[in-house]
C-alpha cells in the first residue's frame, strides 16, 4: 500500500533523492524546501505557514535539511575558532530548526496506524564516538538535535503510541554539502543514501522510537 510522505529540504542532494525513490516506488510525496516553497527553518513564521497550510495526516515525515557552512563559516579545527555568530547559527538550522518543525508532529501524523518522524542527524554529533575533537559548532548543533528528538519522541508516544520519532545518521553522501569535506571518507550517491534511510525507516519499530541509528541500521551512541 502507498504511504503519504512528507520530505522537508526536499532541494538538497539527500532530500531530493529521497523524494525522487520514494515516488519511483509509488508514495504520495508533499516536498517543501526553502529554495522551492521558502520554508526557512530559521524562521519560526515560515516554519508555521508551511505546515498549517498541509492536510494530513503523513504516514512518515522526514526532515532532510542542514549545513556545515553557513554564511561562509566552515567548520572549526579547534575551540580557538569558535565564533558566537557561527554557531548560533548552527544551532539555528540544525537544532531549532528541527525542533519548530517537531512542534508540530502531533497534527501531521495519525494516531490510530504506525507513523515515523524522522530527522537527519549525524555521527558527529556523538559524544560517546568523538575522538577527533574539531567542528564544535556542527558536532554541537547536532548532539543538540539528538537530544530533542528523544525527548520529542517520549511525549509523542503518549498520544501516538505507534509512532517512531528517531534521528537518522545517512553516512558520508557525495552532495555539495559534502564535497569539500569527503577526504578519506567513503561516500555513497544520494540515490544508495536514501534507498539506505528508507529500508532503515520501514523496519522501524514503536520500541525504536526516540533512538539514533546509521544507515544500516545500528544504534549509534549518544
């Protein structure tokens, strides 16, 4: 049976991609992006324009947006470059962003069938597995959308009780966003990225709600 699919950042490399498999295998797909539909999740006006104007419920939502640089702020190699701006910034977009959009979970999903609210995250934003240090801000912003979602996903099972609220890692993915960072790192295509996050989102269980997991499928530490 077809499923109704709300994909947010629906533009960049991963959320295009997403959007593009799940409509090959015959989803119902509402795409918003800022670049198509000014959804700004910067913007607390935008984000609840956006979705008060959508006629729900979605079987999944998954929120595909994020950056490593904003405003030409990169990434720092050590506490030394931290910058207030920059990193309210990232917080901003990776972390707030988010959690405006999770505000409003409880009205786009249904109650009464199983329903997934995803939110790219990133393994970076592990404590437990940070043995590089570096890249405060983006590793910040991110433990910072963890945390969220969990709390996000313990409220949500209240009124939802079949529900999945989880944060995704999609592995290293060959996207602009990526392209000056790929060094050594093995990287995948957005099209194996998104058949990976979807195969991921489908075997999903109301016990994995609020949990962070890879690409494949395994837990990552908090």
């Amino acid at each position: 049976m077809s499923a109704r699919v709300l994909v947010i950042g629906a533009s960049g490399g991963i959320g295009a991609a997403l959007s593009d498999t799940l409509r090959a295998r015959g989803d119902e797909v509402t795409a918003l992006s800022r670049a198509h539909d000014g959804l700004d999740l910067r913007d607390e006006a935008s984000v609840n324009a956006a979705l008060e104007g959508l006629t729900g419920p979605f079987d999944a939502v998954i929120v595909a947006t994020g950056a490593l640089e904003i405003d030409g702020s990169t990434p720092e190699k050590s506490i030394k470059a931290i910058s207030q701006k920059a990193m309210m910034d990232q917080f901003a977009l990776n972390a707030v962003g988010p959690a405006l959009i999770l505000r409003h979970a409880a009205k786009l999903l249904p109650r009464d069938r199983r329903a997934v609210f995803a939110v790219l995250s990133a393994r970076v934003g592990s404590i437990g597995d940070n043995r590089l240090g570096g890249w405060i801000s983006y590793r910040s912003a991110k433990a910072a959308v963890n945390q969220i979602v969990h709390t996000a996903a313990i409220e949500l099972s209240r009124s939802h009780p079949q529900s999945m609220c989880v944060a995704l890692h999609p592995g290293t993915v060959e996207t602009p966003f990526t392209e000056k960072y790929l060094g050594r790192h093995p990287a995948v295509p957005p099209g194996e990225a998104a058949d990976n996050l979807l195969r991921v989102i489908d075997e999903l269980t109301p016990d994995n709600s609020g949990g962070f997991f890879d690409w494949a499928g395994k837990a990552v530490p908090w």
